[in-house]
C-alpha cells in the first residue's frame, strides 16, 4: 500500500531494564515508538522507498532549521530559544545574545538561515515576533561566534505593528541574487493584504543589510512600502529555491479550504482577501469575489480542504533520485508530508505519506548531506530524517 509500514523481519528490539529488574510502561512506550520511528518502519512512496530515523526529542514546538558547515544544525523554538545541535552526538546547546522575543499566539522565535556568505562573515538571520507599540514579524542578524549571537541588529520590521497573535508569516530565503525574501501573514486583518502602504499580507524583499534593492517593484511608488516584492498574500509559512531556473515557490494558508502554492514574480498581486478558492470559517459563506480576477494570480496548486502547510523544500540531494527536482510541504492539520511533482510551473501530481506516523510537520528542508530532514510542531516535538532503504 503506498505510504504504508512494513516491518524488516531482521528487526530485533532491544530491552532496557530498570533497577527494580522491570520494563516501566513509560520505558515500553518508548521503546515501541523509537522502534516505529527509526528502525523497523519502512516505507514505501510510489517513486522512493524509506525509513524514518527520529533523531532528537523534547522540543518545545520548534519552528525553523538551518544546517551549520560541518554538520551541525540551529534549530528555533518558537517560545524563544535557539538551538545549537551537536552534528556527531546530537546533544544541544542553547545559544545566548537573542533580542527580546514576544511568544504571543502563532508569534515567537520562528524561522532561521544563514547568509549565504557564511563561511566567511558567520552570520545568520532570524525572525521572530517583537513587542514594541505592537506586535509584529521582525528579523535580525548577527555574528555566530561558537555557542553566542554577536553584533545583533534588527534589518526589518513588518509595519504598522498590530495587537493579535495570528498570521506572522515568516519564512526567511536568499535568493540567488543574494536578496533575503521575508514572508508574511496580513496579521488576520483581510483588507491590509490589498494595501502597498502596510507591510502585512506581502512577501518582502531586501538586501542582506536590509537596505531596499533598487529595482523592487514599489521602491519608486509613492506612499508604497518599498520593500513589498508581492503583496495579497494571506499568511506563507512556506517558501522554496529552485537553484537551477531561480524560480521561487512559496505556499500559504487558506481559510477553510484554499490553501495555495504559488511561483513568486516581483509586484504581483496574489488576491488575498479578493479572490480565494476558500470559505468562511463555521459559515462556510463565500469570501471576496470568486476564484478569479483580472490583475490578480491563480495558484499554481491549491488544497481544498486545507491540510494547513508549513515549510517546504525543493528536493536537490542525491539520496532519493526519483525525487530530485519534487516539491516536499508539510501538513500541521492533516499531519502528513506532502510530495509536489512540478512541470512547466504548474504541479502536475500530489502524492501524500507519513500520515499520523510524527504529528503536525512544521518545517521540511532539504540537509547538506542529501537527506531530507523535517520538524514537528508540538511540545514534545522532534526532529527526524527520511533515509533511503
């Protein structure tokens, strides 16, 4: 059955006992849960089959991750506190010099990366939600000196700030030009999506610095907020480099249906509160106008119901061959990894797996080491890695 489990008859359990000489059922849950997640589950996909190895357990709804040369691994928790991980014993360490940090409702610390000139500058980037007349998305950047943030500075602000705790966005992408893409949510507040002069409902584009890059489409437009590089977006938690054509993908959140995946082209407007292939929650009414309209762009995938995703990658590693060049979405309310096949920017087949098998998948990237790695959002969340059999 596609997706489904089957046990190695090679597989052996191994048994711990406690000093009374007796297996707790703590101890037994975990002993079948580690055996379900790493060692005798395997699956197989229609193009690929794997295992899921469970690597490190007991987060706090960690949100963001970003592969360090070497090996080791940052990884956001979205109450506030950045994770160093061990690349050879995957023991963490927290690192220290982060700004202050507002875990308001869907706000904290959330996404991370690094500049891609690290090697030399050892920056990284992250944003997170700042309390200051307002809440609102934010990003900084700093210098990673071993286990410490130095030389922090806030780049950008989403403005105007707001009260509520939905809809941050905020996923953070270098393009190929160097730019750092900012994605975020229109703050629950439909019309400020439609609106050049506010930041909320837009994709953000700026230089590493965050200086504005002269040729943004609304750098020259009066009263516009010239880093909005496209605007009508409802809340993108999703975003994805293609290395070969510099295509951007990105996903957003529908309301009751409607999610949608989109290819990102600077100034365009996306539709949100407009047009939707989604309803109104409880009510299930209509929202906006239609589906479509004149001026405003159709996804290129849509989901409905919604499976609520989270995090994406586009699939460059050398494990799974079959999959190179595939779309990966992770699903929080349906939670399960969804698989995106893609031809002339348009996706052409979905493939769902791992349903109910880790939980609510709030990030998914693809590692250094061709292996594609994904976080769950729960307070004992974990990361894990899909391998090849």
């Amino acid at each position: 059955m596609t997706g489904g489990p089957a046990t190695p008859a090679s597989y052996i359990p191994r048994y711990f006992v406690t000093a009374a000489g007796g297996l707790t059922l703590f101890m037994l849950a975990s002993l079948v849960s580690d055996a379900w997640a790493s060692e005798s589950a395997v699956f197989d996909s229609e193009l690929e089959r794997f295992r899921v190895n469970t690597l490190v357990r007991g987060l706090d709804h960690p949100w963001g991750l970003a592969f360090l040369p070497g090996g080791d691994m940052l990884i956001t928790e979205r109450p506030g506190r950045l994770l160093r991980i061990d690349g050879k014993s995957l023991q963490r360490r927290s690192v220290r010099g982060l700004p202050a940090i507002a875990a308001v409702g869907q706000g904290g610390l959330l996404d991370v990366t690094l500049h891609p000139g690290f090697d030399s500058n050892q920056l990284i980037y992250f944003s997170f939600t700042g309390d200051d007349d307002g809440v609102g998305t934010e990003v900084a950047r700093g210098r990673l000196a071993g286990d410490a943030l130095e030389n922090v500075e806030i780049i950008f602000r989403a403005l105007p700030k707001s009260g509520g705790g939905r809809h941050f966005g905020s996923r953070l992408l270098f393009d190929t030009n160097g730019h750092l893409l900012i994605t975020l949510g229109e703050r629950g507040d439909r019309p400020r999506a439609q609106d050049i002069s506010d930041h909320a409902g837009s994709v953000i584009r700026i230089n590493d610095d965050g200086s504005v890059p002269a040729d943004n489409p609304f750098a020259t437009t009066p009263e516009a907020r010239p880093e909005i590089y496209t605007y009508g977006n409802r809340n993108v938690q999703g975003i994805a480099l293609d290395p070969v054509s510099g295509l951007v993908w990105a996903h957003e959140h529908g309301p009751q249906g409607g999610d949608e995946v989109n290819v990102l082209v600077a100034g365009r407007n996306y539709g949100w509160p407009v047009i939707t292939y989604g309803r109104n929650y409880v009510t299930g009414t209509k929202i906006g106008e239609g589906t479509h309209k004149q001026g405003m762009e159709q996804p290129r995938h849509y989901w409905t119901p919604s499976i609520a995703p989270s995090g994406m990658t586009l699939y460059t590693g050398d494990k799974f061959p079959a999959w190179r060049g595939n779309l990966f979405v992770g699903a929080l309310k349906y939670r399960l990894l969804v698989r995106l096949e893609e031809r002339d920017q348009n996706i052409v087949h979905e493939e769902r797996m791992l349903e109910d098998v880790l939980g609510r998948i709030r990030d998914v990237r693809t590692g250094p080491d061709g292996y594609i790695y994904l976080l769950t959002d729960q307070d004992d969340g974990v990361l894990a890695r899909l391998e090849p059999v």
